[in-house]
C-alpha cells in the first residue's frame, strides 16, 4: 500500500501538535499572536485597545475607539 502525503508530511508529531494545541485555550492564543503579531490593530481606525466579547461559539474582539468587531479568524 502505498504511503498517504498528506497523513505523512513533514512537521509535528500528533503528541507534539496536541502539546501545543490540544485545548481550546492554547489554540486561540496561537491563533490571536498569528492574526497580530505586534499586538491588536483595529482594520477600521487603527486603535490597539481593545474588548473581548464572548458569543455562544466564539470571541470578538472590539475596538475600544470606534466599537468595530474582528474575530480571530482571517477575513475572506
């Protein structure tokens, strides 16, 4: 049988991608420092404080200057 590329590519180990990213915590704070790697920036006004807002499945992040929401995930 021939060896899946896809299952066997280069890179993390499953225990080592759960070490990392195993809980949900942990993957948001990877994902938050991938989407800004110096900090917040607010697309609309450029503001760096900000508020998290929980929704049932997720977080928003609110610009304190002018209230606009980003979310973690990057935009299409």
């Amino acid at each position: 049988m021939a060896m899946n590329p896809i299952q066997f590519q280069p890179g993390l180990s499953m225990p080592e991608f759960f070490e990392h990213y195993g809980i949900e915590t942990q993957c948001a704070v990877a994902l938050e420092q991938t989407r800004w790697p110096n900090g917040f920036r607010c697309p609309r006004c450029e503001g760096t404080a900000y508020s998290r807002v929980r929704r049932r499945h997720h977080t928003l992040f609110q610009c304190r200057a002018c209230r606009h929401h980003r979310t973690i995930a990057p935009q299409r």
